[in-house]
C-alpha cells in the first residue's frame, strides 16, 4: 500500500511502518528544528530526543484528533514538549553531581545557568495564562517537584482544593496552546 497524505494518519494507527517513514520524510526537518531551538546548548542530544520524539508519536498516534488540531502542530507540540523534558533530565543530572567529587568548570555551570534560564522561560510563558496563586502551585509542584503534602503545608490549601485548581489551570494552558496552534 502506498502511504501519502490521505492516509499516513490511519496507517500509523494501524502501526503501519511506512507511515512512520512517511512522517520522518514529511515532518522530520520541522521536528529536528523545534527539538534543536529548545536543545541549542546540547547539540549531541537532538537526535536522541528526535528519536523519542517520532517514538511517542508512533506510541501516542491515537490520542490525536484531527478535528482539535492538524498533525503538524500536533507533532511539533510533541516534539517541544519531549525536547523540555531533556533539559529537565539534564539538570537533574547536573545536580546530582556532588561537587566535592568532581571539579565543576566554568563553561559547565553556564550551560547549567543556560538551561535553568531556558527552562524558566517556557515555564513563565506557559504559566502565564494563569492567577499567581495557580502559578505557584504549578511551579512548587511541576518545576521544583515538591511532594503534594509539602504545598498543602505551605499554601495553606487542601489537596482537594489544590488538584481543582490544578485540573482546571491545565484546561486553561490547553486551551491556550491549542489557540496558538491554531494561529
């Protein structure tokens, strides 16, 4: 069967491998270029995280919905998405490093200061549709992966209180995200 336009869609749902090469000739440059503006500082990352990216398409083909969204958009949603948590799991790594072990140079703690602030700002635009009170809570819970109890104590809120409030702030960013796919 000779996969196209009409039907890659149906075909990756049906885990047709074609489609996926169909996907990888079509969209491949567009999903290298958004993974390569979020990982800029980590050249030697991109094709690991392209990997994962086509991957969770592959793995994910049935949660999009061409009435909501083209595929396009969907597929750089993923991709950007995918390319953030790499530089969430290389921060991670970073900190782990005890530094009395090893002796951290210069240029590795601006690369460090380059992804905390890349981080940082797609956090604030995304965050920034909504309250300040909602805006702390995603950021204790999702940036600085503090434990559900922890924020309860701190805020002052119940967790049921916390889980509404969060419930509905990602209805808002979904909401946004999938306007600005649309524009």
């Amino acid at each position: 069967m000779r996969i196209g336009e009409n039907n890659y869609i149906k075909q990756l749902c049906l885990k047709n491998e074609a489609a996926l090469v169909y996907v990888i000739d079509s969209y491949g440059g567009l999903l290298k270029s958004v993974i390569t503006k979020h990982l800029f500082a980590m050249p030697d990352r991109v094709e690991e995280c392209l990997n994962d990216v086509l991957l969770s398409i592959w793995e994910n083909i049935s949660s999009f919905d061409e009435e909501r969204n083209s595929f396009k958009n969907w597929a750089a949603a993923v991709a950007r998405y995918q390319a953030i948590d790499y530089l969430r799991k290389y921060q991670r790594e970073l900190q782990q490093v005890e530094i009395e072990d090893t002796l951290v140079s210069e240029e590795d703690m601006m690369f460090e200061r380059l992804i905390d602030e890349e981080i940082s700002e797609e956090m604030e635009s995304m965050l920034s549709c909504l309250n300040e009170k909602d805006r702390i809570l995603f950021w204790k819970l999702y940036v600085e992966e503090k434990p559900m109890d922890e924020v309860s104590r701190e805020t002052g809120m119940k967790k049921e209180v916390i889980y509404n409030r969060l419930s509905r702030g990602k209805r808002r960013i979904r909401k946004r995200y999938l306007k600005e796919m649309e524009a």
